[in-house]
C-alpha cells in the first residue's frame, strides 16, 4: 500500500487524461460530441466492434505513448492518459449494469444544454471490474508512481436519467458502492494513487450540498491508496470563463480523502484559496489549458512561492487544470516539461526536505 509519505516533495502529477493520437481518435468529431456522456463510438478511427483486435494493439501503443510523454517531462505520478475512454466519465458510467443499453436518458449539462446521458432503469451493480485492465497494463509499463482515475459519485447522479431510485440520494449512493469496488480493486493492483472525479461539485452547487460529501466518502472507504478528489469548471475547450468561483470549496475539507485537486491557473484563483482546504493536502492546478502558450518555469515556480505562504510545502502537489485531452501533444508535452521544472526549482530552495526522484 502506498501512502502519502512514500510521495516525493512536491509531487508533479496530472490530473488523468493526456491527448490521443490523431492516428487513433477523430480530433474533429470528438470536440463536436463535447464531453461524451453515453457511447461515442464514431470518435475512434478504428472501429472497436468491428475491428477489435486492431482497436486493443492501437489502444496499447497509444498508451504507451502517454506514459513516455509522461515520463520524458518528468512528471512523477503518472496515468495511462485515460487512452482508451471516449471521455472520463462515460466509460465507468456505461458499463454498469442497471443501465439501459440499447436506450439513452436526457440530462443538463453544465451550460445549461440538454445532454444524452445513461438511463438508469434498474439497481445499479458493478458487474466485473471496469478500469482494471487498463490499470495493469500502465503498472507493468513503468516503474513511476502511478494515478488511475473513476468519476465520482456525485456526478454520476447528476448526469444520468434517474428512472429506478427514489431520488437522485439513493442514485448516488448505489454508484458510490459501485465506485468503492473498482477502487478496491484498483488498489489490490497496485496503483499508488485514486483520483475520484467530481466536476459537478462546481456546477451543481445546491445538489451537492445535500448528499455529494456523504457519497463521496462513502465511495473512498477503505480504499488502501493515496486518494485524490479532482473537481474543476469543465474543460477549456468548451469552458472559457472561469469566473465564477468554487462555492462548494470549503465543504471538501470534511472528506477522508489525503488530496483535494482544484483548477487554478486559467480561473486564476487567488494563492489563499488552499486555506479553504486544510487539513487536506491540496493539488493545485498551475497550468492554463485555455492557452496555448507553454509558461516559463521561473513564473510557475514563483506561482508556487505564493502558495508556500499559506500551506505547507509537504502538503502541497502540482497538475495541469485539468485533463488534457484537448491539448496538443506537443503543447502538453512542453507543458509537462515547464511544471516538473518549476518543481524543481522549488526543491531546490528547500534542501533540507529534498527527496530525489
């Protein structure tokens, strides 16, 4: 079991998703699904049901490409960059049973659209487990910490059509049980790090302050693994103002989780806001994914400089803002490459706690 103290000083990590190849998924169409919710199977240039065993090998050398982006920039926490999932969500999300597979339910989506989403039309069970091939596949091909990630109960409430539970409580609590087995397991595997995915916390602000800290905790019990809870404003891609703040931040600090990641860097928050965090250790986000523009290491590292006044550097990590599926390989690799540099110009300002890499 890994825990927090087996982390290096100033952990660089990512928050789960690193772009696909174009030689493996349609860049055009997977913007124009937005964040798929239910099956997007025309995203894939190699169809995984007509070509199966195709689509498994290009799976596999895709993910091998991410965990060398990944390792080259120097990240210490790395993931599989989530290769083969058409979006974070609706891989776990479909592949629950007491989802309706031939029919499609209708949901709002965070800008106030109707979305797709499961229909849930019957108790929901995880019936195998979902992620834990995939997990293997990243902890056989590398001898770096790594991070797998599942979303969380919450927000799978929040974005399915609810035909089954009394209410969208019970809905949630039915997937944190589903979500606490796939952690489980994930852990038996031996993956360091459990990074539960809880964007609608920002967006579904009321609905969450009645049962999302409930779920969630339920879903991280006795997980043997560093836990992370990520929760963010969307993707850039499709969200460019951030303005609106975390109201449903200071909540977060109740949860038995070891991290809370949040998204800093394009809503550009305020270096205090990690205050609202504590006791939790706390991911911050210091990369804009809305930009294109790879930042310098001295400005990431003095960023840092300002959130060492108000947390402690041990109890602090580095990401992006968010996955980084959208971005361009080469604009994420440079990126990567910047924020582990910045770290270490941070470490080096604090010798006496330097742990090597």
């Amino acid at each position: 079991m890994t825990s927090v103290g087996d982390l290096p000083l100033l952990p660089t990590t990512v928050i789960g998703s690193h772009p696909q190849p174009r030689w493996l998924v349609d860049h055009d169409r997977l913007r124009g699904v937005g964040v798929p919710r239910v099956r997007a199977r025309e995203v894939w240039r190699i169809d995984p049901e007509a070509e199966p065993a195709a689509y498994d090998e290009a799976i596999e050398a895709a993910t091998l490409l991410a965990i060398a982006d990944q390792t080259d920039a120097g990240v210490d926490i790395i993931t599989d960059g989530e290769i083969g999932r058409e979006s974070y969500f609706n891989h776990f999300a479909n592949s629950l049973g007491g989802v309706d597979k031939i029919r499609t339910g209708k949901g709002v989506n965070r800008r106030g659209g109707v979305a797709d989403v499961p229909l849930v039309n019957g108790p929901i069970e995880r019936l195998e487990p979902i992620e834990l091939d995939a997990a293997r596949y990243l902890r056989a091909h590398t001898d770096r910490l790594t991070k797998v990630t599942v979303p969380g109960p919450f927000t799978l409430s929040q974005l399915a059509q609810n035909d089954h539970y009394p209410d969208q409580h019970a809905l949630a609590m039915a997937y944190a049980a589903a979500v606490n087995a796939e952690l489980k397991d994930l852990a038996a595997a031996g993956i360091d790090v459990l990074q539960v995915d809880e964007p609608y916390l920002q967006a579904n602000t009321e609905a969450a302050r009645g049962f999302a800290v409930e779920a969630i905790a339920a879903a991280v019990d006795g997980v043997d693994a560093v836990t992370t809870l990520h929760t963010c404003y969307g993707y850039a891609v499709y969200v460019e103002n951030k303005s609106s703040g975390y109201p449903f931040l200071s909540e977060l600090a109740r949860l038995p989780v070891d991290y809370i990641a949040i998204e800093a860097a394009q809503p550009g928050l305020p270096a205090e806001v990690v205050t609202e965090l504590a006791p939790r250790k706390v991911v911050i986000g210091v990369l804009d994914l809305g930009s294109p523009e790879v930042e310098r290491p001295e400005a990431i590292a003095a960023r840092i400089r300002e959130l060492l006044r108000h947390i402690d550097i041990a109890d602090l990590s580095i990401s992006p803002d968010c996955g980084m599926k959208y971005v361009p390989r080469p604009v994420a690799k440079a990126k990567l490459a910047a924020m582990v540099a910045a770290a270490d110009i941070i470490r080096s300002e604090h010798p006496r706690n330097s742990q090597p890499r």
